[in-house]
C-alpha cells in the first residue's frame, strides 16, 4: 500500500506539473518510503514493555514475559489468598488440646506434621518440637484436607474438619467445646485423629502483613474490586478480611473450589489477577489471567505464577498494578503520537512540502522520542 501511494504520487506530479514533476515527485516518493518506515512504531511497545519490565524488577517484581505485564493493564478484580500472602505465613499454635495425654500419641502427630509440606503442619510440628521420632508408612497428603498415614499397623490423620467428616470419625464434647473456642477466637482449627476418634485439637494463628490494609486500601483506590479465597475456616478468615478491609470473602475451599470462584468472578467482574505462595494455590495461579506468587512461596506456586513479588509484600500487588498502567499508557502515547506525526508529514510530502530532513525526523527522531517517552517508565515514583 506504501509503495502504490509512493508511485501515484510521483506519477500525479510528473502529469500535473511537467516542468519540474519529476524532480518534486521523486522527492515525494523517497519522502513517502522513508516516513513509512516502520522504526518508531516496532519500538514503540517493546520499549515500554522492557521498560515496565525493568521497573518491576528495580522493585522486586519479577515479571515473567510481556503478554503478562499487557494483561496486567486490564486487571479489574485482585483475588487473594490468606495464609503466606495476607498473613506472614509463619503460623504458631497457641492451643493443643488432647483426649487424654498419651505421649506416643505426641510423637505420632510430630512425625505426621514433619513429613507435610503445609504450612501449618509446620506450625504444628515445632510446637511439639523434641518429640521421639517414629516411622511412620503409607504417608499421604490429601489436597484441601491434610494428611495421612500408618503407624503400627493403625492409621491417624491430621488436618481440618472435612477430613474428619470424610472418615467418619468420632469427636468428644470436650473436643468439639475446644475446637470451638478456638474458631470464635479467629484462629485456623487443626485435627489428629485415629481411624475412630479425635485425640487433639490445635488451635493456630498467623500474623497479619505489615501494610496488609494499606495494600488492599490502594488496590480499591485503582478501582479494583478485592476477594479473599482461603481453606482457612470462617472465622478466621472474616477476622483477617474485616481487619485488611475485604468485604468479599470465601471461606473453607478447597483448591477446584477456589478456580471454580475464580472463573465465576472472571465472568462477572472482568480479567482478574490471583495472588497465592501454597503448593495448593498452583492451579488457580495457573488458570487466572495473571497469576502471581510471593518469592517466599511454594516452587510449584512460583513456577506457576505469571508474575512474583520477591519481597513477599503486599505493597507490590498495588505496585505492580500501577507499572503495568503506567506501561500501558506510555505504549499508547508511543503509538499515537508516531502515527499522528508520520501522517502529518506524509500529508507534507505529498504536497511537496515536507524537506528531507522532516521526513528523516518523522522516521528515526520520531524512533528517538517514543525511545525517551519509555524510559520515563523507570523514573517515575
């Protein structure tokens, strides 16, 4: 299309102007080549892309590929894990109550926790640090419940509620009044059991993020509307919410669970980021439009994620936001103004105004400036 107008142009002034057509129109064919150069509009996203890029880097935000950060633009609903990303992830167990006091009962819970990756079977298995190991056989973790496994010939379980609904198992009045002191205090309910019964509860609590309400304050100031998904139980979690200032949470999920929700609020709200670090949250990290991990995380979360905050603060998901904003408007400015300018001087030339120089501006200077515009990426505060 260039080189059909470039010719019509030269030939309408060999035909309209015969005394010096040829001259002007060979000045208006070469002037129209070199504007079209495409070098100002191939520079001008990639540059605010590396530029973006870069800027998240600066502030330990590894983004991953372009295509994420140019989703990032489009972000409208920020959905947020508990534990490891609103909360230090660092739970302590401040309650452990027993169905009787059976020292091998200890050591069996300890070794079940030691071999978890969870982390509060972490939590668990330091509390009860010292204890005399044990083999345990058959070790299994079951995704969203706990885990299990065979000591002795006899099978225990560790982990929520649902686990112990799935089982069957028995629970003591004494048990239940406990577990539920715990919950009304806000705190993660953790179970031991045998095939049978329930022989403890524990009750956990992890420390809020420092700037956890600042984070989530500034997300809701970019327009973006804030969830928590969470295993955790109910109370737990509507305490965390109401202190971060989340109105919207769902509670007690189990990994599909938290995708199916997602999907849900893709459909009603727009693109969505999803901001996880447990080995569970992998699949929702990978199935959302931007998925992102605290650097503190799970490799297999890490791995997964489209994006991950190094610092595993939460002041880099508004960060991050506002970086891929301002990458996205610099991009356009980038486009805009090298079309605009290359279309007024094409005008120009066509008419035979336009020097040589003017069209060697619109082409590389034009290049230079949508260069300088994107490097005020790294600058800006």
């Amino acid at each position: 299309m260039i080189i059909g107008i470039a010719l019509v142009s030269f030939a309408a002034w060999v035909l309209f102007d015969p005394e010096n057509g040829f001259s002007h129109g060979l000045l208006a064919l070469v002037t129209v080549l070199i504007i079209a150069c495409p070098c100002a509009l191939g520079l001008a996203t990639p540059t605010a892309i590396m530029a973006g890029i870069g800027k998240g880097a600066e502030n330990g935000i590894l983004i991953k590929d372009a295509e994420s950060l140019e989703t990032a633009v489009r972000v409208d609903v920020v959905v947020l894990d508990k534990t490891g990303t609103l909360t230090e992830g660092r739970p302590e167990v401040t309650d452990l109550v027993w169905a009787g006091d059976d020292d091998s009962h200890r050591n069996i819970l300890c070794a079940l926790e030691k071999l978890s990756e969870h982390p509060l079977a972490g939590a668990v298995a330091a509390h009860l640090e010292g204890c005399v190991p044990v083999t345990v056989e058959e070790f299994e973790s079951i995704t969203g419940r706990g885990v299990s496994g065979t000591v002795g010939g006899r099978t225990y379980y560790a982990g929520n509620e649902a686990l112990l609904d799935e089982h069957g198992i028995a629970v003591s009045e004494e048990l239940r009044t406990a577990a539920e002191r715990m919950a009304g205090e806000a705190k993660t309910v953790v179970w031991f059991a045998d095939a049978q019964r329930a022989l403890a509860v524990a009750g956990i609590t992890d420390r809020l993020k420092e700037g956890s309400a600042e984070a989530v304050r500034e997300l809701r100031e970019q327009g973006i509307v804030v969830w928590m998904l969470t295993g955790d139980g109910e109370a737990a979690a509507e305490a965390v919410a109401a202190e971060v200032g989340i109105d919207n949470v769902y509670a007690k999920l189990l990994p599909a669970d938290k995708l199916e929700i997602l999907q849900k609020l893709r459909a009603e709200n727009g693109s969505a980021m999803f901001v996880g670090d447990g080995i569970n949250d992998a699949p929702v990290l990978a199935g959302a439009d931007v998925g992102a991990a605290m650097g503190s995380g799970a490799d297999a979360a890490i791995e997964a994620a489209d994006v991950v905050f190094m610092t595993s603060s939460m002041d880099a998901i508004p960060e991050a936001i506002r970086i891929a904003r301002s990458t996205g408007a610099i991009s356009n400015q980038n486009v805009v103004f090298a079309l605009a300018v290359k279309a007024l001087v094409m005008i120009l030339g066509l008419m035979g105004i336009a020097s040589m120089w003017l069209a060697v501006f619109a082409d590389t200077g034009v290049a230079i400036l949508c260069v300088l515009n994107s490097i005020r990426i790294l600058y800006k505060k």
